[in-house]
C-alpha cells in the first residue's frame, strides 16, 4: 500500500535512522524526530519500537493492519496544541524506557508490553482541547454521556477500542493474529485499564498503592512473603503509565519547556471559551494573567517529584529522571525570581533569550502540526 512505501521511504533516510537509533534514552526528544518528517512520528517509533522488541513476530501483526492503524490514530488524533498525536508518541517512547528495564518487565508479561505501547499511544485519542471540568460546567454531550466521571479518558479508550476492532474490514486491527478469545478479552480489560488510570483524579489512589508495592517488596526481600510479582502486574501498568503521562517536567530543559508552553496554549484557549461563555476562568488558563513558572513548581512538588521519588525507589533507572527534574525546578525558580523582580512593563525589554527561542521553538512546532493537518486532509483527498 501507499502508506506502507511512505513509511519505508522515511526508514530509509539516514538522519531518520540516526535519530530512531537513540530512541530509548529517556533524554531523547520527540520533537528532533517530528522535524524530519512531520506527521509520521507516531507509525515511525511504533514501527522502530516493535521491532526492537520483536513484537510483529511474537504477536503475528501483520504489517498493514500495523500501518493502518498507526498511521489512523496519527492523523485522526485531533489537532489541539497540546493533546495531540505527538504526545501521544512521546508517552509511548517514555513506556518504552520503563520496558527496556528488566526490573520492569520482570512485572509484566509479553501481552502487557504491547498492550502498555497501545495504551500509551491512545491515551488521548480525540482530546477535545478543554478539560473534563468544562465539559462538566458547560453539561457538554460528553459529560452527559460518561456522568461527569473520567469523560475525557473514557473517550479516548471508547474511540481507541472501536477503531481496533469496529473498523471495516478489520483494517486497523493490530491484534488480528492473537486467535485467543480470552487473550484478546484481556487485551480490551488491559488497554481499558490503563487508558482510564490517566485521569488525574486517580493520582493519589495511584501513589497509595505505590507505596503499598514498595512496602510489599521490602517484605519480599525480608522474605516476610512470598514473591508478589503476579498481585503487582496491573499496577505497573497503570501507574507506569499515569507517570510517563506526567514526564514532562522530567525531559530536558528544552523539552519541559516546549511541552509547557504547549500545553499552556491550550490552556489559555479553555480560558477564552470560558470568558466567552461567561464562565469564571479556570486556574492558570488565563491568558492575561499568566502564571506558569509557579505553576510548574507546584505540579513538580506536590505531583511528579512525590512520584517519580516513590517509583525511583523501585526502578532505578528513575535516577535521569529525577536529576533533570531538580534541574528543570531550578530554572523555572529562576525565572519566578526574574519575573518578580523585574516590573511588568519591562518584560518585553528585558525578555531573555532563552525563552523568547523557546516559543520560537515550540511556535515552529505548532506549525508543523497544521502542516500535518493539511497534508493529511490532501491525501485523502
Ligand atoms: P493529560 O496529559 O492526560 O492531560 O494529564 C496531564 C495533566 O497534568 C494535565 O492535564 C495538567 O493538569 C497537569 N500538568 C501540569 Br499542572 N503541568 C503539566 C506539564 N508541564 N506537562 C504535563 N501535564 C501537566
Ligand atoms: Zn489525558
Ligand atoms: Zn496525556
């Protein structure tokens, strides 16, 4: 097919190939990627990914369903600046560093690891770009279909579920060559589970049995109790995939910064929605009245630092993890010192260099994405 020489052409390109080469450094940034061939991030690392892992043989995927699937959920995810096909990849790629450890997959079994790169790659299928709060003050159809509970996860697992298995013709199923019924049952528990555990209203659920997993491996190791790798599957899975949602502040300076600044476009959209609704603003959504340095330091305190601490205890390769994380806390300090310092009128004047290059960057970005949109619009026209 069409797609698949697309896809074959890219793998061919020697800088594409150089930058795949490097896919499993948690340093590594999705966006270098995107640059080169924007729009097919998401089928290029899948591909790469289960490859590496042997997956297409394992699991006897067939090559163009893989394709069809991928490159569907790439160009379908919806064009928001945040939840978009390229976060999506970027959790994939950060699942695939925690499957890389031994200690991790020693957790889980083969199935998990495909089913955990699948969840990753869904887990915002069709953001619509304003939050489950929104959709619950506006009575939008969403919040009325899913009871105001997790309606934004329990979309993207519904959407993500129905193209696997309700497309025509089984185009997109990637499971077509699992023949067992309670296998492929276990797949749509599992994919459900952890698509839904990205809603943030599970966090601290999610810590508490965390803590439980670490307390019961000290037991093991005391040898208090028996071996308790098949009771802690699930929860690798799930909280596995909750902290590659909230990476972000755990990257590189450069890409905490893209992604914040992203996310904050979006952000500041909801916020317009809601003046425009009449609505009160949502907290930091404001655009007029911009607080994301300190924002930041709170998100990286009370949610990703207690985490990654707590998962580092158990894994570590959370060790790079928690040193850019010190790093990147650091330097938006830096700049909530700047910004209280200097009086707002200066701003423009004395805006540094870093962070004017960073919009930039990420306004670069944004672009690219509309370049996406519109390409693919072009070929399926
Ligand atoms: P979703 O990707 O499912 O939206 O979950 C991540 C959530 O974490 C965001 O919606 C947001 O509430 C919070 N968050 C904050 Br605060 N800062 C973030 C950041 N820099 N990157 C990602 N998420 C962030
Ligand atoms: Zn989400
Ligand atoms: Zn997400």
């Amino acid at each position: 097919s069409q797609q698949l020489k697309t896809i074959e052409t890219c793998l061919f390109n020697e800088k594409i190939k150089k930058t795949l080469d490097k896919l499993g450094d948690w340093n590594w940034s999705i966006f270098e990627l995107e640059h080169l061939c924007p729009g097919k991030s998401m089928v290029l690392c899948a591909h790469h990914i289960f490859t590496k892992l042997d997956l297409f043989n394992k699991f006897r995927i067939n090559t163009h369903q893989f394709v069809s699937f991928f490159t569907t959920v790439e160009s379908s995810y919806g064009s928001n600046p945040y939840h978009n096909a390229l976060h999506g990849t970027d959790v994939m790629k950060s699942m695939y560093y925690w499957i890389k450890s031994d200690e991790y997959t020693s957790y889980i079994r083969d199935i998990d690891v495909l089913v955990a790169l699948v969840a990753a790659c869904v887990h915002d299928f069709k953001h619509p770009g304003t939050n489950q709060d929104f959709h619950n003050k506006t009575e939008s159809d969403l919040a009325l279909l899913y009871n105001g509970k997790s309606v934004l996860e329990n979309l993207h697992c519904s959407e993500a579920l129905r193209l696997l298995f309700k497309s025509p013709h089984h185009h997109c199923n990637l499971f077509s060559g699992i023949g067992c019924k309670n296998e492929l049952n276990y797949i749509r528990e599992c994919l459900a589970d952890m698509i839904l555990a990205t809603d943030m209203t599970h966090h601290s659920e999610l810590m508490k049995t965390t803590r439980e997993m670490m307390k019961r491996r000290q037991e093991v190791r005391n040898g208090v109790c028996q071996n308790s790798r098949e009771i802690e599957r699930k929860n690798c899975l799930t909280i596995g995939m909750h902290l590659c949602d909230l990476s972000n502040p755990t990257y590189s300076w450069k890409d905490c910064k893209v992604w914040t600044y992203l996310l904050m476009q979006e952000w500041y959209k909801q916020g317009d929605k809601e003046k425009e609704l009449g609505l009160t603003v949502s907290p930091m959504m404001d655009r007029n009245n911009p607080n994301v340095p300190r924002g930041q330091i709170g998100f990286i305190d009370y949610i990703v630092t207690p985490l990654f601490e707590n998962w580092g205890s158990l894994f570590p390769e959370a060790d790079v993890c928690l040193q850019n994380l010190k790093r990147n806390r650091k330097n938006w300090e830096k700049r909530l010192l700047k910004e209280n310092t200097q009086p707002a009128e200066n701003e423009n004047e004395n805006e540094n260099e870093d962070q004017s290059s960073n919009e930039e960057e990420a306004k670069e970005h944004v672009k690219d994405l509309h370049l996406e949109k519109t390409a693919s619009k072009q070929s399926k026209a």
